[in-house]
C-alpha cells in the first residue's frame, strides 16, 4: 500500500516532529516531575489515544478530497507550515510562563481513569499533532494504489505507536529525575527554547519545499484549460 521508500521517510519525519516539545510532551514531564514514572506514562497512553483519534477524524474527513485534488494537498502542507512556525514562536514567546507552570505539584495524586482522560484530551487538542496530520500527512500518500483514507488511517496508527514509546520515555526521564528538573526552571525554558527553534525550522522547511510543488500543479491545470 505504501512503498519502502514512503514509509522510511515518513520514519523519519515523524520521529523528527515527535522528539520537538511540543504541549503534549511538556504535559507529560510536568505529570513526570510532580508524580513520578507511573502517572507519566499513563498520561503518554491518554494522550496516544486521543492522537489516534485525531489522526482517524482528519483521515476520514480528508481522505476523498486529497484523492482528487493535488493542489489542496500542497496548500493544507502550505497552512502547517505556516502554522508550525506560529506555534514555535508561541512556544519561545511563552517559555518561561510553560517552565514554571511544569514546576507546579498537584495537592493529590489523580486516580488512574483521571490521568488516561486528561491525557487523551491533550492528545485530541493537541495542534502540533493537528498539523502534521493535516499538512505533512498526505505528503507520504501514494495517490496511484488509491485507498488514500486507509492509508492515512495506517499512517496515523504508526504514528501513535511511535509517540507512544518516544513521550513515554521522556516521562520515565522525568519522573526519575523529578528532583532535579523541578529545581531549576531555568532547565526547562532551555528544554522549550530548542523545541520552539525546531517547530519554526520545520515550518520554514515545508513552506519552502511546498511552493514550488503547488506553482508547478497550478501551471499544469493552466495548460490543461488551455490546450
């Protein structure tokens, strides 16, 4: 359904966009640090969850349109690469409030159905994920085999399975050296400063692959109206 070639580089696009700190990373550590290893890791399956679900959801809604047309594909890469390098910004701009918001404890540690849910509505929100989905997703669709929708939805299965081992072992990080994250927020707006310079990068790398695509489809129907 989708070749070799796709889905290594897909790999490695998605584990590029996954290791970024992004909100449901930095939810994660701040679960990590305030309640240890456990609560961290069942706040990774919440939030693994509601990607899924989200992934399904952008799928099923998207899948006929970018079947039959190329040129919204690349405008959607377009808007998350636009997107992503907003949400980088944000994330610089806002580095130090996110730092000391993560030191922060809970009074009581919340039951285990609590954490799975408050981790699958981070996950279901999550607009770092909303854009890969959305904007970087249909660039590894092999229109030419068809079913575009399932294999969208495969995509976003495989996702979830590798955020899920990739945040869990951020929590496990966090929570074995809550101690020490937690003394020195300075630590963790260095952590949100690399992750807000990545997501711009990223941006930055879809819209400038982007636009030559979509000028080229753009020229290609001009001359199809135009015989």
């Amino acid at each position: 359904m989708i070749s070799g070639g796709q889905l290594a580089a897909f790999l490695v696009a998605s584990m590029a966009i996954i290791i970024v700190p992004g909100p449901s990373v930095l939810f994660t550590l701040a679960r990590g640090v305030a309640w240890g290893r456990g609560v961290a890791v069942l706040t990774v399956l919440g939030n693994c969850l509601g990607t899924l679900t989200l992934s399904a959801v952008v799928a099923v809604g998207l899948g006929p349109l970018l079947a039959r047309s190329k040129v919204l594909s690349i405008t959607l890469q377009l808007l998350g690469g636009l997107y992503l390098v907003w949400l980088g910004f944000d994330a610089f701009r806002h580095r130090r409030e996110h730092a000391e918001a993560m030191t922060k404890k809970e009074a009581r540690r919340p039951n285990t159905l609590r954490i799975v849910r408050q981790g699958y509505v981070v996950g279901a929100l999550n607009p770092k994920a909303m854009v890969f989905f959305v904007a970087v997703f249909p660039h590894f669709v092999d229109r030419s085999k068809g079913g575009v929708t399932l294999q969208l939805l495969f995509l976003g299965a495989l996702f979830s399975v590798m955020a899920f081992c990739s945040d869990s072992t951020w929590g496990v990080i966090a929570g074995t050296a809550r101690v020490w994250l937690s003394s020195s927020p300075r630590r963790l707006v260095t952590l949100r400063t690399i992750g807000a310079y990545v997501m711009m990068g990223l941006g930055v790398l879809i819209i400038v692959s982007g636009c030559p695509e979509l000028g080229v489809e753009l020229a290609r129907q001009d001359r199809s109206y135009y015989p």
